[in-house]
C-alpha cells in the first residue's frame, strides 16, 4: 500500500469519523431537547398536582372548619315558606314587647294560575339575586289601632332583629297619635328569606 493510498484511507476514515461525530452531536443534542422538554412538562404537571392537594386539603380543612355554618344557616334561614308560622311569630314577638298588631299582609298569590305551573311551586317568592336557592318573601306589619310607645317599637324591632327566621326590615312607616304625642301608629315592610 502507497503513502497516497494510505492517506486517502486515513483521511476517509477522518471524514467518516467527523461526519459521525457531528451526526451524533446533533442527534444528542435533539434528545436532548426532548428530554429537557419532557422534563419541564413533568415539572409543570407536578406543580399543578401539587397546587391542586394543597387546594383540595384547604378545602377539606375549609369544610370541617364551616360545617357549623351550614347547620346554622338551616335553622336560621326556614326551609318551608309556611306563612302561618311567620305570622304567629311576629305575633309572639309584638306581644312580648307589648305591640298590638293589627295588619298583616303578605303580596298577592298567583297559586292556581296556568303560569304557576311552570314557575316555582313557592308562590310569592322570589329568587335573591347572586344567592341561588334563596328566595325572599315581602310581608307588612301593621301597628295602627292601637297606639303603642316608641320604647315598646324599639323593643318590637330589637326582637323581631333576633327571631330565628331570617328577615330584613326594608321601609318603618311611623306616625304620631294625634292626641297623645308619645304614642305611635306604625307599618313595617319586612323581607323574610326562604332556602327550600
């Protein structure tokens, strides 16, 4: 074998050694990518995994830390529209303050309408706002045939503020007794709230 035969041996076998040095190199470097790649959507994915059991413990912490509320609620907020029992309640609490009420009255019903039929069976009712499953029903008190003080309106409004039913005082109409000045006649529009 001749030096030039040599050479050109030697310098196809460099060659064919370059040629896979950089085809190893650019392979490599692509697994690479996809390794790093791969790796960095694992990380991803396991901080998610991760937020998501820290969420999820919260919310289990935030259920057994809350469950109270919710029985609270459903002895506070009536699960039955029962207008009766509203009324004798409101009775109660005006008779205990020493009120005499003669007026209750609640909106009229649309109860054995043909729209009643599509619409929610609690007639009266209606949906609160940014609340589902809370409905509020308006209902007037009225104080007008027998005067009362105002000690005694106080009291009728601070009790009426701690019966177990739910409710919002929205307008207090009060008017003076013509003959006797510390006595009052007065109309209260309240807003009692049902979660059936």
């Amino acid at each position: 074998m001749s030096g030039k035969q040599l050479y050109q041996l030697f310098f196809g076998l460099a060659l064919l050694l370059g040629l896979g040095l950089i085809a190893s190199v650019y392979f490599g470097v692509t697994m690479l990518e996809e390794s790093s790649e791969e790796l960095h959507t694992a990380k991803v994915q396991q901080e998610v995994t991760e937020a998501q059991e820290l969420s999820l413990i919260q919310a289990k912490a935030d259920i057994e830390e809350y469950s109270g509320l919710e029985q609270l609620a459903t002895r506070i907020i009536p699960q039955e529209k029962d207008q009766a029992r509203t009324v004798r309640e409101v009775i109660a609490v005006a008779q205990d303050s020493g009120v005499t009420v003669s007026t209750v009255s609640f909106p009229s019903s649309n109860l054995g309408a043909a729209q009643a039929s599509s619409q929610s069976v609690i007639t009266q009712a209606t949906p609160v706002q940014g609340i589902p499953g809370l409905l509020e029903l308006e209902m007037s008190i009225g104080v007008s045939e027998s005067p009362t003080t105002y000690d005694r309106f106080i009291s009728f409004l601070n009790k009426l503020e701690q019966n177990r039913r739910t409710s919002q005082v929205q307008s207090i109409s009060i008017i003076p007794d013509e003959d006797n000045r510390s006595l009052l006649t007065f109309t209260v529009n309240l807003v009692v709230y049902i979660k059936p």
